[in-house]
C-alpha cells in the first residue's frame, strides 16, 4: 500500500490564498481586537466536519456578529471569483487551545 497524492490545482490554491487573504483582512476590520487568529486550511477541499476556516476570537460573539462573518466569507469568495466556499468555525481562544 502506498500514500496517493492527489493532483493540486495551482489556479484554486491561488484564489484560495486570495480569498482568505481578503476575509482575514475583512475580519480583522470588524472585529478589531476581538480577533485572535485566522487558520485556513490549504485547501478548499479541506476540511474538519465541514469547516475549512476557523476564526479564533477573545471573546463569544453573537448571533448578528456570527451571520455577519459568514457574510464577509460568501464576499470575499465573490470578489476573486472562486468556485468554492470559505465555511469559518468560530470558536473562542480558550477552546481553540484546548484542541490544538
């Protein structure tokens, strides 16, 4: 048995950078200092249970600040065109080490 690479489309890596570079910008515009981090994965396809971003925040965030977060995402894909979605799991500082 051997490890299979799977080919890798340098085309939606390049967006994918684009377009988490956008968001990230985005975020950190609204929501300032209660941004701890940004974590994308390399890939779009990429993923844990159908997240391929976590936003890593110092405190909980609300209903409003979570539906505008996932509007910045849908944006930010928008603007570079990509054929994929930024899908962000928000999770609070303290939690995010407990699984790291």
């Amino acid at each position: 048995m051997g490890l299979q690479l799977r080919k890798i489309n340098e085309e939606i890596i390049d967006k994918w950078l684009a377009a988490i570079g956008l968001f990230s910008k985005d975020l950190k515009g609204f929501l300032g200092e209660l941004l701890d981090g940004v974590y994308a994965t390399e890939d779009p396809e990429l993923g844990v249970e159908d997240y391929n971003v976590i936003v890593v925040v110092k405190e909980p965030l609300d209903e409003e600040m979570l539906d505008a977060i996932y509007v910045l995402s849908a944006k930010a894909c928008e603007k570079i065109e990509g054929e994929f979605a930024i899908v962000p799991q928000c999770l609070r500082n303290s939690s995010f080490k407990a699984i790291v």
